[in-house]
C-alpha cells in the first residue's frame, strides 16, 4: 500500500477503534462487500479496504503488463489538467484511493510527471456511513496529494443503482460538478458480487450513464474485480454492453485471465493472493 494511504488508514482505523480488528487473521468470507446497512459499510472498510487499493495499485503499477492498456490509461489520466472522476459504488474508497494514492507516489519518487491536477471528485454508494469514510479518507489524504500536483474537489452522494431517477440526479450532478472537465473517468472497484446477482438493473444503469457520453467527451472506464466464481458470468456481457457505446469512437477490452499477485498487509505485513479482471474502455487520447 502506498506510505501515503497507511498511515492516513491507520490514523483513520485508530480515530474509530478497529485498528486491531484489522489486523486480525485476515479473512475471507464472502460475505464482506458492505452495503447500506451502518455494520456492513464499516465491516467492509476493516476488512477489504487494504484488499481492495492492493488491487487496484496492482492494476494501476502493471507489473507483467497483464493489464494493459488499462495500466497506462490510469497513469495517463492522472498526468495533468482539469479532470472528472465518477468513483461508483465507492464504499469506504479503498479502490479509488488505491488509484490516487499510487500515483501519487509515483510523482513523490519522480517516476511520474508533476504537472498540476484539478480532481472533481464524485462518490456514490447506497451507504450513507461507507460515504462518510469515503469522505474523510479523501480529505485526508488531500494534503499529501496537493503536495504531489494533486489537487482534489471532493463530493459525495448517495445513489442506488436499483433506482433510474437516482442515476439520473448522479449525473446531473456529476457534469455539474466537472464543469469544464477536460476528461472523464468512471471508476468502479469491487461491485463485481452485486452485479452478479443483479445484472439487469447494473446495466441499465451503465446504459444510463454511457448516454450522457453522447458528445465527444474523452471518456475512460476502469472497472476492476477480484476473480470470484462467477465473475466471468456477467463481465462478458457487460463488456458487450460497452462495446456498443464505443465502437467506432474508442475501444473497450477485458482482461478476463485471472491474474493472481501476492500483496503484503500494511499493518501485520502478512503476505496475502489477491486476483484481479477488469474491463477497460477509452475514448479520445489520454
Ligand atoms: C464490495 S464494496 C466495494 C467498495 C469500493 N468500491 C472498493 O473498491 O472497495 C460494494 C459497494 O457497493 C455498494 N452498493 C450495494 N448496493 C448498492 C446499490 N443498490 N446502489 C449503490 N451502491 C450499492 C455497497 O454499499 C458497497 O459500498
């Protein structure tokens, strides 16, 4: 994990008392993927926030170029001007900030350029504590980030995917948000089990929001898993999905391989396998 976001994860584990629970026996069960209930959201960032920013800083680093050309779009993004980030699902932001935390310190070693970065940030979950340690993750981290170029205009707000008018309210306020935005990235990290079980409606609701990419919009999508069972079951047709918005005007890619890497917890530096799938999608030259 990158130095950055341990420290600002322990000081915010510390803050609510479950540092300890943390670094217990790391565990597995299925169950642990948040959700609107308050025990859920929190159970979730104890127990799979480092999961989920090893696996995106996996994603983002591209060791064995196994992901590529997600790898270098990620990194593109972050190089320089005025930039929109849809962090979807975002629960407690262990994806999100496992992105920005990464780059970060790319640019704090001087392995990435340092021009400056305007961020409007949005995040959305069903979860309104999930959004509240989104929230107060993303501001911590902020100064360390502005220190490296990186400067972030955070806004948080619940959604439910279930819910079309919700989606609706999402984007309005994202492209009000962005305002002159240069570009555009929809980041989802880790909704893999939901979608499974609810493929409909998640279309739907990409459907919903890839139409509001109409124009000429650089637009990219990073949609990041772990290999579960049944991953493969909704990623091929969601990735079909998405291909027919960017066919013709960019192109959408899946990485369906599993690809299996070990990462090493922050705190108790036990060694852990972590997997990962993604699909990818980019529009306009970034
Ligand atoms: C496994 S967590 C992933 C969180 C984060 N993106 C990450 O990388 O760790 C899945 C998230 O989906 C959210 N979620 C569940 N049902 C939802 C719904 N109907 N609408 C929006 N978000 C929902 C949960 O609250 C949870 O935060």
């Amino acid at each position: 994990m990158p130095p950055i976001l341990a420290e600002e994860l322990r000081l915010e584990l510390t803050a609510r008392e479950k540092l300890e629970d943390t670094c217990g026996p790391y565990r597995t069960d299925k169950e642990l993927v948040g959700g609107r209930d308050e025990e859920d959201a929190l159970n979730h960032f104890v127990h799979r926030f480092t999961a989920s920013s090893a696996r995106v800083q996996y994603v983002t680093l591209g060791p064995g170029k196994h992901f590529e050309p997600t790898s270098t779009d990620l990194r593109s993004f972050l190089t320089d001007g005025r930039i929109s980030v849809l962090d979807l699902a975002c629960g407690s932001g262990g994806g999100f900030l496992g992105l920005l935390c990464t780059v970060a310190e790319l640019r704090r070693q001087n392995a990435h350029a340092r021009l400056p970065v305007d961020l409007q940030v949005l995040a959305a979950d069903i979860s309104p504590t999930a959004l509240e340690i989104h929230e107060r993750m993303l501001r911590r981290v902020s100064g360390p980030l502005d220190a490296v170029g990186i400067r972030i205009t955070p806004k948080h707000m619940e959604w439910d995917v279930t819910d079309g008018y919700s989606t609706a309210r999402l984007m309005e306020a994202w492209f009000k948000q962005a305002g002159e935005s240069e570009a555009f990235l929809v980041f989802i990290s880790a909704f893999g089990a939901f979608t499974e079980k609810n493929r409909p409606v998640v279309e739907t609701a990409i459907r919903d929001i890839m139409v509001r990419f109409h124009d000429d919009k650089q637009l990219i999508v990073a949609w990041i898993e772990p290999s579960l069972k049944g991953t493969s079951r909704w990623m091929g047709p969601i990735l079909e999905l998405l291909i027919g918005f960017f066919k013709g005007r960019g192109r959408a890619n899946s990485h369906d391989a599993e690809v299996k890497f070990d990462w090493r917890h922050p705190f108790t530096k036990e060694s852990i396998t972590g997997s990962a799938k993604l699909i990818g999608c980019n529009r306009g030259s970034r």
